[in-house]
C-alpha cells in the first residue's frame, strides 16, 4: 500500500496542487464579485442621497417661489407658440418647394431643397 502510494505520490501532489489552485481562484472571484457588488451599490446610494438632496432643495424653491412658476407656464406657452410658428413656416416652404420643383420625386435636393432642410433641423428659418 504505501509502495503504491509513493508510486503515485507525483500525480497526487499534482492534483492537490491544482485542486489549490482552483480553490483559491474560485475564492478571489468571490471576493472580488461581492467587493463590486458592494461599491456599486455605494455608489447607487451615493447617487440616491444626492438626488434625493436636489429634489428636496427643487421642492424648497418651487414651493417659495409661485411667481416663478407662472412665469414659467407663460414662457411655455410662448415657446408652443414659437415652436407652432416654426413648424407652420417649414411646412410652408416644404409645400411651397415642392411645387416648384416638379422633379422632386428623384429624392434629390438641389441647394434651395438643402438649405430649407438645414434650416428646418437648425431651428433658424428664415421668412
């Protein structure tokens, strides 16, 4: 018995050896998953407190300050407003465009076709 174990004695140290190994692996793993997992959720509560600290300070001020908040819906509705105007004028000169260019339908745009539609997407359009 012992002449067999010191036969095998090499090929048992070998598998000690990588049963170690992977012990000690797996184990690093662990600890590294529950060390990130950890600091992520530090981070989530790091980023909630903040949050929750904006919110409160945006309540203070809203609630302080009813003025600003009709302030607010009237330069709302001017921006409809605008925002209307905008889209009644893109509208117009699309319209316009394609009436006067009866080769349209190729889905190509000359320079007049080009900088309507840059225009249009910059938001600066003029009459």
């Amino acid at each position: 018995m012992i002449a067999t174990i010191k036969a095998y004695w090499k090929y048992i140290e070998l598998v000690a050896l990588i049963v170690l190994i992977v012990a000690a692996y797996t184990f690093g793993h662990h600890t590294a998953s529950v060390d990130a997992i950890a600091s992520q959720a530090k981070a989530v509560k790091a980023q909630s407190d903040a949050d929750n600290a904006e919110l409160k300070r945006q309540l203070q001020v809203s609630a302080g300050n009813a003025a600003s908040a009709q302030s607010l819906a009237v330069s709302a509705a001017e921006a409809r407003q605008k925002t209307q105007i905008v889209y009644q004028t893109i509208t117009q000169q699309v319209t316009h465009y394609v009436e006067t260019h009866p080769d349209s339908e190729s889905c190509r745009v000359d320079d007049d076709g080009l900088r309507i539609w840059r225009e249009a997407n910059s938001g600066n359009l003029s009459q």
